[in-house]
C-alpha cells in the first residue's frame, strides 16, 4: 500500500507539473485558452497573474517531489503540501469552477488518505 500511497503522490505531483506548463507556457496559445475556456484577448490581460498561479504550482509539485524523495522521513513533507492542494483545490472549486475541486482537491484527498492509512 505505501507504494500505492507514493505513486498516488507522484501523480498528483505531475498534474501539478501540467498546470505549471499550461499556466506558464499555454496560458495565450490555443490549447490554453481551450482548456481555460478563454478568449485570445483574456488570456492576453490575464497572462502575468496565470504565470505567477503556474509557478505556484511548480513549487506544490516540488514540495511533494521533496517529500517522495525524503523517504520515511518526508510523511509531514507530503502531509503538508497534499493539505496545501486540497485547500486550494477546494478554493478554486468555490470561487472559480467547480471542475477544479475534482481535478486538483480530490486526486490529493485520495493520496492523502493513502498516506495518512500506511504511516498508521
């Protein structure tokens, strides 16, 4: 199960690697604006505020990496940042779209039930 628990982490790490790419690299080309359902003049304007969100999830991605790397003694490492995505998937999922409490706040509830389950 801890491998279970570890892989779970390690996905939830690379989704969070995809939005740092979307947010960052994509945000005003054609494939992010139709994931983000925006027009090229939004994205435009929004562009500096979605990088800034991107980087952000680069370092939510790098906090688990750090935790996955730690072994054993990264648990309070991936405890953190997994409780770091929940809140903030839930926020989004609250304030921006629902879509985003599925896609980023309930992959890091489930990795962090299986974290939580096999350090007991």
């Amino acid at each position: 199960m801890k491998i279970l628990a570890d892989v779970l982490v390690g996905l939830v790490a690379v989704l969070h690697l995809y939005f740092l790419v979307l947010e960052m690299f994509f945000w005003t080309k054609p494939y992010g604006r139709r994931v983000f359902g925006l027009t090229a003049e939004k994205a435009e304007l929004t562009k500096t505020l979605a990088a800034n969100q991107g980087l952000y999830n680069g370092f939510l991605a790098a906090g688990l990496a750090w935790g996955l790397y730690a072994g054993a003694d990264g648990y309070p490492v991936k405890v953190f940042f997994l409780g770091c995505i929940i809140v903030a998937g839930i926020f989004g999922g609250a304030t921006v779209k629902k879509k985003i409490l599925w896609v980023q706040a309930v992959p890091a509830a489930v990795a962090l039930a299986l974290v939580c389950w096999t350090q007991a």
